[in-house]
C-alpha cells in the first residue's frame, strides 16, 4: 500500500469511530424526543426517556445536561447491564416558565467508550390555568386510604371560562367540577377525583382531561399518580418448577396472604397438567399455603400456565401468578 493510501485509510478510520459511538448509543433508546403538549402551569410533567443496554458491554451514563432551564434531566440507573433498562427523567418547568418552551437534553457516556446522545423537549405552558396542586396524588392505597383527591383550578382570562366536562379513559377514574367563584376576570373550580375500589393493584400513573369552553385551547390535562397495594397477594410473582422427566411429579408451594382473614374459594391454572390445592382453605386466615403439582406424561417440553386464587376478600379479583416447568 502506498503511502497516500495508508493515510486515507487510517484518516476514514479514526473518523468512524465517533459516528459509530454515537449511533450505538443512540440505539438504545426507544425515543429521542418528547411534546408536553399545551399545559397548565403549576402542573407536574415529567417524561421518561427509556433506554435498554442492548449490548455485551456494560454501559455507564456519567453525565446529562439540558440547554434550558426550563426542564431538569435526572439519571435514573446510571449503570445498566446487558438487557437491563434505565431512563433519563426529564421534568418540565411549569411554575417558573410560560409560552413555548424547549430543550435539548445531552446524554454523555463514558463507558464502554465515549459517546453523546440528545433527545429533544418542547411544549407549551399556560399562563392564564393553574392547578393547585399540579397534580393528583392519592400516595399509597389501601381499603382504608381516602380515594378522593381535589385539586383547585384557576382561570384569569375572562369571566365566561368554563368547565363543561372532566374525561378520563381509565374506568376506575371519574372526577367533578365544581364552580367556586367568577368575576373580575377570574374563574375559580374545585375539581375532585375519585379513584373506585375496583381499581387493580400496582403503580397508578394517568390523566384526567379538564374540557372547557376555550376554542382556543378545550383542554387542560390533570396528571394522576399513586400506588394501589394488592388486598391479597400470591408469591413469588413467577413459580419455576424446574424439569421434570416423563412420569415424574414436582410440586412447590406459593404463599399467599391478605391484610384480613380469608378463606380461599377457588384455586385454577388454565393449563390441565397444573393440580392447584389450597392447604386448609376453608378456614379464615391472613396467610395460606397453595400447593401446586405437575405431573410430566410423555410430552416434552416447555409447560406453562397462569394460576387464579379466588377469595373471599370482598371484590378483590383472583390472585395470579405464571408458573412454568420443563418437559425432559
């Protein structure tokens, strides 16, 4: 190879290497941008970006900076290995800024190697709404806790803004407006949101949509979080039973408990080969034991099935976990 030729190749080298970085970088997230959308200030936003390391190597996020201040970016899992996921949260500024706003967010990476990743934010904050809170937070919860939350709503823009209807697509969200004061250029309602006790277990993350009489902007978007703790709960989440040879049985027991006494009425899996049995389930108590038996014919292999508890807890629905076995 000649001279010339040996510098054009060593020059197209080292100028991949940069390009290449940041496309495996870019890669792993799911998304690069994000639109807020019009919304009131004082309300929370907040999105996460998710990225997955989709790589051998272990990834490490040293840094994040944002080009305004109108949105804060926050790391959530700094160090992510193969196939685990992490996010980087940014949370939008509605208390502090109005009108459109914007950012780029730059993810720096330094391990395996250096790259820069940016994701992009731009929305449109309100000045004539706000909500107090900026947001609907029932908390943790359970049979006890209040599911009733209220959030005042004010308009200054005029003394014919109105409320016509509170809208949400979960079914186990319904919401009130009710007018508190108008006049002098302000209209003021107290919005309530209630959460029903059919609500399923687990993390609460939603919106209720506020539609007013603004042809300009009909809607003002009410952000709702919390966590719904499980009246019963079946454990583990996932019952491996291992492998099983042809004529073999295997049997493991599942755990399962409520904050009142219970007595177990039902105990299913939807694949035949499962036997489910409840031990003393007549009885009323906050912990039972479920025993679950699989008996391997001459099939081979993977077997798996979701198994129901059903209980007398008033309207809990049935406990249920996947369980799996392998056929040798």
């Amino acid at each position: 190879m000649s001279c010339k030729a040996a510098h054009a190749a060593l020059v197209v080298c080292l100028l991949s290497v940069p390009v290449s970085a940041q496309e495996w970088a870019a890669k792993m997230f799911s998304t690069t941008s994000h639109d807020f959308g019009v919304v009131a200030r004082g309300v929370k936003a907040e999105y996460a970006f998710v990225l997955e390391d989709r790589y051998v190597e272990e990834v490490h996020i040293a840094s994040v900076r944002a080009s305004c201040s109108c949105t804060k970016p926050e790391i959530e899992t700094p160090t992510l290995k193969t196939h685990e996921k992490g996010s980087i949260l940014a949370k939008y500024n509605t208390s502090a800024f109005l009108g459109s706003k914007g950012a780029t967010l730059t993810v720096i990476f330094d391990k395996p190697f250096f790259a820069e990743v940016q994701l992009q934010v731009h929305g449109y904050i309100r000045g004539d709404v706000a909500l107090t809170p900026g947001m609907v937070d029932f908390g943790q919860v359970d049979d006890d806790s209040q599911r009733e939350k209220q959030v005042m709503v004010n308009y200054a823009g005029g003394d014919d803004w109105r409320i016509v209807a509170v809208q949400c697509a979960n079914s186990h969200l319904s919401g009130t407006a009710t007018e508190v004061s108008r006049g002098g250029g302000q209209v003021t309602y107290r919005v309530a949101i209630h959460l029903d006790r059919q609500a399923p277990s687990g993390y609460l993350t939603d919106h209720v949509i506020l539609v007013t009489n603004d042809f300009r902007s009909r809607e003002v978007v009410l952000p709702i979080e919390g966590v719904v703790e499980a009246r019963i709960v079946l454990s583990p989440d996932l019952l491996l039973m291992g492998s099983v040879e042809p004529g073999q049985k295997v049997t493991k027991q599942l755990v399962l408990r409520g904050k009142t006494p219970f007595r177990v009425t039902q105990a299913t899996c939807d694949h035949a080969g499962f036997t489910i049995a409840a031990q003393d389930g007549a009885s009323e108590k906050r912990l039972h034991l479920v025993s679950v038996t699989f008996e391997a014919g001459k099939e081979s292999g993977k077997a798996e099935g979701n198994i129901h508890v059903g209980t007398t807890i008033g309207t809990a629905p049935p406990a249920t976990v996947h369980a799996m076995v392998v056929r040798q």
